[in-house]
C-alpha cells in the first residue's frame, strides 16, 4: 500500500468510529430527552400583591451620584 492509500484508510476507519460513535450518544441523548424526570423540581410562583409598595428608587446627590432604594 503506498502511503497515500494508507492515509484514506485510516481515515475511513476513523470516520467510521466516529459515525458508530455519535450513533451511540444520539440514541442515549434522545432517550434521556423522551423519558420525563423523576427528580425533576417544580418551580415556584410566588403570589405577588399588588397593593404592596416595595419603595422607589430615589437619585443621592453625593460623589457616587448613587441610586438608593427607599422604603415608604
């Protein structure tokens, strides 16, 4: 075999195992997507009162020319 016939056939048998390869994680991906979670975490809400006043940011004039929020 010259050496550019060997560097196609190693080549071909890389490929290979990387197509034999991503067969395997595609399949075990899919059935991990497919199948629903049993650890899975509902996630909370929170009831949010709208009456409720959190406060309002209020400008500072000082050398930080800050932002500072303030509670009523």
């Amino acid at each position: 075999m010259s050496s550019h016939e060997e560097t196609h056939a190693e080549l071909e048998r890389i490929v290979d195992d990387l197509v034999q390869w991503l067969s395997i994680a595609e399949s075990g991906m899919t059935r991990l997507l497919e199948k629903p979670s049993e650890d899975r975490i509902e996630e909370e809400t929170e009831d949010i009162d709208s009456g409720t006043d959190i406060g309002e940011l209020e400008h500072v004039d000082d050398e930080k020319n800050a932002l500072v929020l303030v509670t009523h």
